[in-house]
RNA sequence: GUGGCCGUAGCUCAUCAGGUAGAGCACUGGAUUGUGACUCCGGAGGUGGCGGGUUCGAGACCCGUCGGCCACCCCA
C-alpha cells in the first residue's frame, strides 16, 4: 500500500455510506423548499478577516483550529471553519438584504481538532440562515422546521431541543461581568480548564462538564435575572409559538453558544446516541453580525446541522429510504458479434425503458464467470447474447431470482430483439423494481 | 494540545514458551468448449504500520515514530 493517505480527519465517503448522504441530502433540500428557504452556494475559501471578525478573536475556532494560509499574493485565507459568516459576507456583497431572505446551504467545512465520534477535520454542514425579521416567530419557523425534518429523516426519537435567551449584548455584559465577580472568589473550586476560561470567554464556564464547578454554579448569577425586557418578552412568545406548534423543548439557562455573534435565543438540538459529541444541531440569533460586518442592522437568525452526525443517526436507524439502486438487468454477451449487438441493444433498452437500472458486462471473460457477476450483481434478470442470438436477432432473457414456486420453464425464454423492451416492460410491471 | 486503548491478507479475526504466518468472507480459475446461486477442487493476495533495540532467533518483549478509535478540550 502506498504511504499516501487522505490526511488525518478527513474521511472518504464510500458507496456503502453514500445512500445515507442522499437520502440527509433530498430530504433536507425538499424540506427547506416546503418553507420558501433558496439554496446558496458559497465558497470554502474567504479572507481570513472574515473569520476573525465574525466568529470572534478570543474563541477556540480562530485561536487555533482554522486552517489558514498565505495566497500567491501574500493575503491570508481560510478554509471556512462554519457557513454563517460567508453566508452573511455574501448576502452583504450582492445586495441581498433589502428584503427578508430565507437562504440555506451545504458544504464542507475545516476545523484542526482532533478526531472523535461526530467530529473531523473535514465535516459537513446544512446551515439555514433567516434575515431581515427581528421577532420571535422567525425563530420560531426555524425550530418548527427542524422539527419537521427530524420527523421526515425518521430520527425524531433521538433528538431533543433545548433553548435558552443569552440576551442583548449589554445585559450579557452586565451578567459577565457579575459572573466573573462571583467566580473569582471560588477561583479555587474551579477546574483548570474554567480557570482559564474565566476571563477569556467565562459563558462557557456555564456549559463545563465539571461537576464541581456545576456544584459551584448553583449558587451563581443566573443570566435569566439579567436579561433586558426584550429579550424576555422574545423568549416568552418563541416558547409559547413552540408550544402551540407541538414542538416539545426544555429550557436550559445554561446553554451559551461559542460563537461571539449570537444573542437573544439560542437552541441545540441534541442526542444521546452519539457519545460526546451529541450536538447535532444548533443556533441562534445573530441580530449584530451584519452591522458588526460593515452593513446595515439587519435582524438574523440561523442555525447549522452536522452531517456525520446525523447520519450516524440515520444508520442507527437502518436502511434509508433512497438506497443506492440495485441494478434491475445485468446483460451478457459472448464474443465480438454478441458484444456488439448487446451494446446496441441495450443503448435502445434505455431510450425505451429509461427508468430500468441496466448494468452491461464489461471485460470480456466466459459466459459462465459472466453469469457470475450478473448473480452477484443483485440483477432480476439477465439478458444474454451468444452467437445463436446473433444470427436470428434474438435475446435470452433469463431471470435470475425465481420465486420458488415457479415453473422452471419460465426462467428462461428467447425472444425477438424487437419484441425485447416489450418484454421487459411486462417482466418488471409489477412495480417492485428492486430490494437492496 | 492532553490522556486511555489499539495497529497480522481487501474485510472480520486466529496462531505461539519469542523459532522466518493461518482461517472465514471477498476476489479469481476450473468441475459444464452457451448460462449464475448450492457443492467440490485449485489460485492469487501479507517487508505482521514504520524505525531502532534485546536475542542465536521477534509479528509476538522494550523504546521511538506514524496511523486508528474513544475521551478531555472545543463544537455541528
């Protein structure tokens, strides 16, 4: 084996996964249809700039997981760490906010972490991104939405919502500030890894999985006595519009998001069946990222799913739907003639009966090492070319998973190569194409 | 960046007190010079992740390194 290797975190997707991509994929884009959302499709390179100004200097994405380089021209770009800041650069760049859009978008995304269950180097996300409303009820929209297409990937049991309010920039300053105060009196109790975070990015000691430093927050400011009135009155309507939409949700006053550009509402749907890493969707509103960028204020809201994760749901969960199609014909020849005729035919096959899944033998061999592959192909039916065929312009067509039952003269039948796609027609009316 | 576990054929794994590797599946040829599945016979495929050390001798022991998995951190 060669010693060149796909780079650590950076995983092939094989025809054994890839029908689990689709069906995340057509499910996905046919849902966010249903509700007005339009597909974008945005670079995975940008300036760096974009990244340290919208993600924010202090967090872990720009501190030290993008993948960053110099261009030809000395400028630094990053492979995108998340969507949402290209989303909004590119929605700035062409105008885009003048009126409400509903955008979405698909593609991979780059963080140097080290790989886990759920998370790699090179992963992909769906993000959804809402701008120009400003009230509750978009936030609303989105969660509903989510809701609908857990139910439509058939994973809906497996995922739970959770939602909080981080409120408006001041009244979160105002929280830090008194978290930090009350912190660094307990500075002692603390893990190393809040210790450190207190005055880098304290929120997120909120969410340590520590459970000392829970004990300690107990009896810490709660970011719900600090919250402005409108972010109060937000929250209440999201969770009663969730309510009379039947989308069940547990608030946790404790849930901050790592992202610097969010406020107000924040929700993660999360998991138990993925190990440590059981966030397989999350986000929030994001009201001064577009001013912050240079823009207007624009109102926003948004969220991202992870692909791998779900998909991993998706397997827990068994077959999909849209599984790759076996093939419903495998068609053998033998000798030039035959291969010529069989090519020819079987192009005219598929003008005629383009939704069959036709596999033509390549690579020569016997009929009989031929016949293997077509069983092995999953065919119903072979068709077979031989010389015989060839001189009186006919076809075997032979069906390969006979019912037991059956008459065995059935199996096997010569036929016209005119009256050939006719033939097939009637073999493969009854409308079970085929079963992985 | 830190920690734990792991690294033998394409895949799943085995072997032994340290004495130059084996099975199943998959692949391939044949048993039927025009026909698959079941069965039978044969074949190919491994520098035992890589490098060093101990030893008369190492896949098995030691060290290093690379890679994988999981966890911390962080996040989708």
């Amino acid at each position: 084996m060669s010693n060149i290797r796909a780079i650590r975190g950076m995983n092939d997707i094989l025809p054994g996964e890839t029908p689990y991509w689709q069906f995340l994929e057509q499910t996905v884009s046919r849902v966010l249809g249903s509700y007005g959302y339009a597909e974008v499709r945005l670079p995975v390179v940008e300036q760096t700039e974009l990244f340290r100004r919208s993600i924010g200097e202090v967090t872990d994405i720009v501190e030290k997981e993008m993948y960053s380089f110099d261009d030809r021209n000395g400028e630094s770009l990053t492979l995108r760490p998340e969507g949402t800041a290209g989303c909004v650069r590119a929605a700035m760049q062409h105008g885009l906010l003048n009126t409400v859009q509903r955008l979405w978008y698909a593609g991979p995304m780059f963080r140097y972490e080290r790989p886990q269950k759920g998370r790699q180097r090179q992963f992909h996300q769906i993000g959804v991104e809402s701008f120009g409303v400003a009230s509750a009820d978009m936030d609303a929209e989105l969660i509903v939405l989510c809701a609908r297409l857990w139910r439509e990937l058939g994973i809906a049991d497996s995922v739970q919502l959770q939602i909080n309010s981080i409120g408006s920039p001041a009244s979160r300053r105002a929280f830090r500030d008194a978290l930090v105060h009350y912190l660094e009196q307990h500075v002692d109790a603390l893990d190393a890894d809040s210790q450190r975070r207190l005055h880098s990015n304290p929120l997120r000691i909120l969410d340590s999985k520590n459970a000392d430093t829970q004990a300690l927050l107990d009896a810490a400011p709660a970011l719900v006595d600090y919250l402005d009135d409108e972010s109060r009155t937000d929250f209440a309507q999201l969770c009663d519009l969730l309510q009379a939409a039947g989308v069940p949700y547990v608030i946790d006053t404790r849930l901050v998001r790592g992202l610097d550009y969010y406020n107000k509402t924040v929700f993660e749907w999360v998991t138990q069946s993925l190990g440590a890493q059981g966030t397989v969707c999350a986000g929030g509103r994001y009201d001064g990222l577009v001013a912050q960028m240079g823009g207007r204020a624009v109102p926003a809201v948004g969220f991202a799913m992870g692909m791998e994760r779900l998909v991993l749901l998706l397997r827990e969960r068994g077959k999909p739907r849209a599984a790759a199609p076996a093939a419903h014909i495998y068609a053998v020849a033998a000798g030039r003639a035959a291969q010529r005729a069989a090519l020819t035919a079987v192009e005219t096959l598929r003008d005629e009966l383009p939704q069959l899944v036709i596999v033509q033998h390549t690579g020569g061999g016997s009929l009989r090492s031929q016949m293997k592959k077509a069983d092995k192909s999953g065919a119903r039916v072979a068709l077979i070319w031989g010389e015989e065929e060839v001189t009186s312009a006919s076809v075997t067509v032979k069906r390969l998973r006979e019912a037991s039952g059956e008459t065995a003269g059935a199996a096997q039948r010569r036929v016209p190569a005119r009256e050939l796609a006719a033939t097939l027609c009637a073999e493969f009316a009854d409308g079970q194409s085929d079963e992985g």
